[in-house]
C-alpha cells in the first residue's frame, strides 16, 4: 500500500536528552492546535471561497490533511484556503493518503459521504492498523455507504450519495466520530442530532454553532442545522496537548515554572491539568479570549511535591492523549497512580498502554498493565534507552522523563514530527532557560 509516511522514520539515530538538573523557569508559545488546525482546513475546504486561518500546526498530520484537500481542488496557502465549495470537490484520481493522522482520515471520510465519487483514504502502516468500524455505524444512520475492511481498519470505501438528517448515537466519546457525523450531516437533507457519551472535545459543535450551523441540546446532544458553509477567518491557538509536555516538565522539577500563553482551553483539553493540579503540582488557567466561541487563556504551572491519584471516567476521555505523560510524572509522584476506563488508548498512533508500560520500565520504573488502563509506582525513573515505537507521544513523554531522570535516548524521535518537528529544540531552550 503507498504510504506518503517519510521513509524510515522509526530507524533515525537515536537523540540523547539530558535534563536541566536545577529549577528552570519559561515562558513561551507552542504551534497552532492540531485538532482545531485539521477542523479550520476542513470547513474552509467545505466553504465555497477564501477563509483566512492564521497560525495553523506545523506537524506532519496537518500537512497530510492540506495535501488531501489540495487533491480533492481546495488551493491550500500557509494562511488561507480557496476552494469552489465542497460541492464542487472533484472525484480524486489515486487513493487519498492520511499518512499518520487519525484524524484526517477520519473526519475526511465524514466530509466527503455525500459526494457523488468513490474515494479511497488509506495511511501509513499505524493508520493502517487502526480501528475505522466505528465510522461506518454512525454516517450510515444518515444514509452513508462507507466500507472498511473485514479486520474494521483502512482503506476506507466512500461511495458517495445523497445524504438524510437522522438522529445518530456515537457509542463512545469520540470528537472524530461526532465530528466526521457532523462534517456528512452539514450536507445532508434535513437536521441531524449526534449524541455520545461525555468528556469529547467539543471543539466542532462549538465553532458550528458560532458559524450558524448548528446548536447544543444538551451537554452531549448537538443538533447540526445543514447549509453551505460561509468563509471565514480564525487565528488559531497553541496546542494544548504540545503545551502538556513542558507542563509536565515543569511539575517534574519542584521550583521550575512553564508559562505557555494562549492555548485551547476546551475542557475536553484540560484534563492533564485536573490530573496535575490534582498530583500537587501549582496550576494557574488564565483565560483570555474565545475563537469561534471555543475558550484560549495562558496557563502557568508550577513543580512541587507530588502524590499519585486516580485517573477514570470522563477524566480518562479529558487527558487520554497526555496518559503517557500522566505515567512519566506519576513516576515521580509519592505512591500509586493508576488510570481506569483507558482502553481506548490500545487504539492509537500505538498500543498505548503497552507503549506507555514499556517506556516506564524501560527508564527503570515500575509500571503494571490493565486491560484498560495501567498502574504507576512513583518510584522514580534513572533514565534509559526508550523505542518510540512509531508514536510521537510516547518519543516526547520520553523526552520529558529526562527533566528529574539521568540521561534518555529515544530511538526513531524522529516521529515526533508527527506533531510538533520543532519540539527537540524548544524542550532543550526550555531547560536552559534562567
Ligand atoms: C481528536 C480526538 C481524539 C484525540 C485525537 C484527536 C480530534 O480522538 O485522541 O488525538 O481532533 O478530534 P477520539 O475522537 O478518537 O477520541
């Protein structure tokens, strides 16, 4: 299967972190949201016209979700997007290729349910692995045909038809599924009502609404009104996620504070920071402003001692990307740490739980598998040799582990791209910051 995934990237030299080793003290910003960089792209591909998008993310899944777009006639610029409309998006003539993003090929899938071609989305190796059975349910219900194969994973099928509003239950707390529902149903005849269970980021409903297309029933029902889509323009803030890893160096280093000023502060976002503030590290949330009615504000945190606490239920959906981090401070965190109701995270860029375990144990901590979820003993980590795995999360939590470890070597870091190229550089300033 082609893959546009850059060759080799899990062979790259190994890169060997050595923390600060005294308090350090920054104060910076972080590229432009990953989820809400794919969601601007997206629905100023869908809008006939040109929409103004300041300040997107520089990792390679939102490259990947400009290269489709461009394939399927949107003319994508580094801060605007011109396209005839989503009506207008012609047939594509080779398969549409998400390389690692789940989310480009997820929400893409929604958009392009009632265009009248066959597409074809697949995606590198991990992509390729990845559950999209869940995608097929959902867009049926408004009368989509989408087929993925026997094993539920890609290449995802699309033959495009005319679409009808129908009230839709997404069995998980899933943005992707919710979003590629809403993305087909804009498109269709007639209203459309997702439902799912709580602690999605909510950041599509919010801007939908703020555009007219839509409006919230209840805290998971949300109501999506079909219409063309109007241009628009929207500076995007930092990704709270990215943000997560010189949070979580900071809380490692008792003295040492991070300020990263104007991230999303969607409170499917801010579980990592529940998670901190809960461990004893100082939080401070500062909000500033709202995008497209979806809240941004500076967050300072603070290190100090920390203890271990619980992780489930809706706060395992508000942090699940940053659980590989939870379990690198949770190392330094007096007691147990354990995280229930995660087994989601079996379904990402990795099997996450058992990435997350090997990280631990590989830098000298101790770490117990569940079914879904793990335990950390905070008995402290010494530093070590860590395979990234393919995951960009896992080579940056590792990364991070170094901020109180000895010194970390990440094999095949060069994922981290995946999300934040400039990450390697921006930690080692952080650390040497006065
Ligand atoms: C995302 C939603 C989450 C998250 C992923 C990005 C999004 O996935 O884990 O990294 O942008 O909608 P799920 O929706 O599958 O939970």
């Amino acid at each position: 299967m082609p893959s546009i995934a850059p060759p080799g990237w899990d062979d790259r030299p190994m890169i060997r972190f050595h923390g600060p080793q005294r308090p350090f003290h920054a104060d910076l910003t972080v590229p432009g949201d990953k989820s809400l960089s794919h969601r601007a792209l997206i629905l100023a591909a869908m809008a006939a016209g040109r929409s103004m998008i300041e300040g997107r993310g520089t990792g390679a899944d939102i490259a990947s979700t400009c290269r489709l777009l461009e394939q399927l006639g949107a003319s994508v610029e580094p801060e605007a997007v011109e396209s005839p409309g989503v009506v207008e998006w012609s047939p594509p003539s080779v398969p549409l290729d998400a390389g690692n993003s789940g989310t480009t090929i997820r929400l893409l899938t929604g958009a392009l349910a009632a265009r009248p071609f066959r597409s074809t989305l697949i995606g590198d190796a991990s992509l390729m692995s990845r559950p999209m059975q869940r995608l097929v349910g959902p867009l049926g219900k408004l009368g989509a045909r989408v087929s993925v194969s026997t094993a539920g994973t890609p290449p995802v099928i699309v033959d495009g038809t005319p679409l009808y509003g129908a009230p839709v239950r997404v069995p998980m707390a899933s943005a992707q599924v919710r979003t590629a529902v809403a993305l087909a149903a804009l498109q269709a005849d007639g209203s459309t009502v997702v439902d799912s269970p709580p602690g999605f980021r909510d950041h599509t409903e919010r801007w939908l609404t703020h555009l007219g297309l839509g409006s919230s029933l209840d805290e998971t029902r949300f109501r999506i009104d079909p219409g063309p889509i109007p241009s628009f323009r929207v500076t995007l803030p930092g990704d709270t996620s990215s943000a997560s890893f010189l949070w979580a160096a900071a809380a490692l280093g008792p003295g040492s504070t991070v300020r990263v000023r104007s991230v999303s502060l969607n409170p499917g976002r801010t579980g990592f920071l529940d998670v901190l503030a809960a461990m004893g590290a100082e939080v401070e949330i500062v909000p500033t402003a709202a995008v497209l009615g979806d809240p941004v504000g500076d967050v300072t945190v603070t290190g100090n001692r920390l203890t271990g606490t619980i992780i489930e239920g809706e706060l395992t959906v508000r942090t699940l990307d940053e659980l590989p981090l939870v379990a690198v401070v949770a190392a330094f965190a007096a007691g147990a740490t354990t995280v229930r109701d995660a087994a989601e995270l079996r379904t990402k860029e990795s099997d996450r739980i058992a990435a997350t375990v090997g990280m631990i144990r590989a830098l000298g901590g101790a770490a117990e598998p569940a079914a879904s979820g793990l335990v950390v003993e905070g008995t402290g980590l010494t530093g070590g040799v860590v395979a990234a795995d393919g995951d960009h999360r896992i080579a940056m939590a590792a990364a991070v582990a170094a901020t109180r470890s000895g010194s970390v070597v990440v094999e095949g870091f060069e994922v981290a791209a995946v999300s934040w190229p400039e990450f390697e550089a921006v930690l080692e300033e952080t650390w040497s910051s006065p």
